[in-house]
C-alpha cells in the first residue's frame, strides 16, 4: 500500500465541491501532505468555437476568472486559505474528468470529488465527473457523499402542507377605528 502523499481535489464551487474541499483540507492536515485543488475551465462555447477564433486575451480572461471561483470557493467552503496546509492551487483548461484525472496520475495521489443528485435533465445533459474519475484514475478516488443539509436542500422548496406539516396563521385582532 502506498503513502498518501497529495490530495488532489476538484473544486468549481458547488455545495457537493465545497464539502469535498473541507474534506480534503481536513485530511491533508492530519496526514501532513500538500493539498492541490484544482478548477478547469472551458471556453464559453466550447474548445472547438474558440480554437476557430483564438483570442489570448480572452482566454486570459477566463483563466483569471476561473482562479477567482477558486478562491471564492476557498472562501465559502473554509473562510479562506487554510494557514495550516500546503495548498497549491491549480487553474487548467479543459473538461473537468479528464483534468482532475491527468492531475493526480502520481503515486501517491489521492483524488477527492464531491457528490450530489443531480437533476434528471442535468444527468442527460451533463456528463458526470464522478463516473469519470471512478473509471479513468490512476489512483484511489474518494468521492465525498452531501452532508445531510445539501440532501435536504436538493429537495428544493415544498411547501408545509406537503411536507405533513401545517402551519396556522393566529387570528389577528380587529383594529378599533378611529
């Protein structure tokens, strides 16, 4: 059995990626080993729309901001860098599967991604990252499952009723005239 010696983990921003990030900062100050996370990016529209009308400066652009999303999600998801581990943040272009994948090919490596439901018109249209990583890594992958809140929430809003719960309005008094 190898050592951990890095976390790899993915981040974008999602409430599934903000756990598998507290997840992974967690870890990698227990075990003492460097955490690196990552974020890819695609051009809106896609490789093939921008590679037909490359712009340096708009792929600037998009690098700078997917660093910021980064550093935003540092921020959600642990109120900022942690003092206490090593992190090496990572900006790359590119679906995130094959990204995340390519990154954590050392041995040693372990790869964190966070999990969530998703939508039935969000699994036919997007592929899944997760499924991905199972299938292609080249290291142990831990897929961090929502915390009991975000499965709450995945719900979305229903109203009381729905919910067996009902809420009564207390009657209010008549105001005298004047």
């Amino acid at each position: 059995m190898v050592a951990v010696r890095r976390i790899v983990v993915g981040v974008h921003g999602s409430l599934g990626s903000l756990q598998a990030l507290r997840w992974a900062a967690e870890e990698a100050r227990a075990r003492q080993v460097p955490l690196t996370a990552v974020i890819a990016w695609v051009p809106p529209g896609g490789d093939l729309a921008e590679r037909g009308h490359p712009s340096p400066y708009l792929r600037r652009i998009w690098n700078d901001a997917a660093r910021e999303r980064l550093m935003d999600a540092f921020e959600a998801g642990l109120g900022g860098l942690p003092a206490d581990v090593r992190v090496e943040p990572c900006v790359a272009r590119g679906e995130t599967g094959p990204v995340l994948v390519d990154i954590a090919e050392q041995p040693g490596d372990l790869l964190v991604i966070g999990t969530g439901r998703r939508a039935p018109l969000g699994r036919a249209l997007r592929k899944s990252v997760g499924r991905y990583c199972l299938a292609h890594a080249r290291c142990p992958v831990l897929a961090v499952p929502p915390s009991a809140l975000m499965d709450e929430m995945a719900h979305g809003f229903r109203p009381w009723a729905l919910r067996g719960r009902h809420v009564s309005v207390p009657d209010i008094p008549d105001m005298p005239e004047s």
